[in-house]
C-alpha cells in the first residue's frame, strides 16, 4: 500500500512519463510538492507548469483550507484567485484500483476547468475536492453524481490541446 509521499512521487514520474510518450521534452523539480508546479513540459515553443496531485482513494482535496467562512462558490473563487499563474495545469493522477505496475488513471484540466467543476460538484453547490467518480447518498446533492469529464482523460489529443496545437 502506498504511503502519501509515494502516492506523490510515482504520480510525478507517471505524468513525466506519459507527456514524454507524447513528444514533450519534460523538466522536474527535485523532490515532490512543490510550489505551484512540479514540472515544466515543453511542446514546440510551447511550454506548461503542470501541478501534479496524485490520489489512492478516489479524489483530490484542492481547497477545503480556503472554505472557512466562506461558501462553497467563493472559496472556489478565492483558489482560483490565489494562483499566481492562471495558465498552470492540473494532473490529476488515480492509483485507487490500479493493479501494481498497471497504469493509474491520468487527467488534465486547466485552473478554470478544475473551478467549474467544483462548482458543478454535490449537485451545483460547490465542493472543496474533485472526485473521479462520486455519487452523493444524502444531504443536498442526493442522487447527484460528479464524475470527471472523459475529455480531461490523458491522450496526446488532450496533450496537444492543453498546447494548443490542436
């Protein structure tokens, strides 16, 4: 079972790996969590910060320390707003029922993807975490189900298209 620093690491070299596969030239930062960024990826004479967040259960908290005294919409506005580079990427990296050397589940989505979301998760009322697949059992959101959009998934097209080369 992975701990939480290797749950980080193997997530950095996954998303290293598969924009590699995809003809990017990759640059690391030593060691994991980073501010902002983990690494860059150039493609052409395009270049991303990619934010690289790595989960084994299911979701990723981006927020909850901004939602004190703060609804759900403005505290997904405030993690918006506290990003010094609004062009940053998310991958977000899925080992939860990944079979050991099996690839996990990788997705990418800019700042404002991952907000609207947020905002469309639990049924349209916010939420601090984004979940791969979740469906809600009680309160507010019963019935609802947010799952990540399938466009987010890792392929080259959607390399190609956070470059905008496509």
């Amino acid at each position: 079972m992975l701990n939480s620093f290797q749950v980080a690491i193997a997530a950095e070299a996954y998303v290293a790996a598969i924009m590699a596969q995809a003809g990017c030239d990759v640059s690391i930062q030593y060691g994991a969590n980073q501010p902002e960024y983990d690494l860059i990826a150039t493609k052409g004479n395009q270049f991303k910060k990619i934010s690289v967040k790595g989960s084994k259960d299911g979701g990723w908290v981006l927020l909850a320390g901004l939602k004190k005294g703060r609804e759900y919409h403005e505290a997904i506005d405030a993690w918006v707003e506290k990003h010094s580079d609004p062009d940053v990427i998310y991958a977000f990296v899925q080992f939860k029922n990944c079979p050991f050397g099996e690839m996990p589940r990788i997705y990418f989505c800019s700042i404002p993807e991952a907000a609207a979301y947020l905002k469309t998760s639990r049924g349209g009322n916010g939420y601090t975490s984004l979940r791969e697949r979740y469906q809600w059992s009680s309160g507010i959101a019963k019935g609802a189900i947010d799952q990540i959009p399938v466009s987010w998934t890792a392929s080259e097209k959607r390399i190609n298209t956070i470059f905008g080369l496509v």
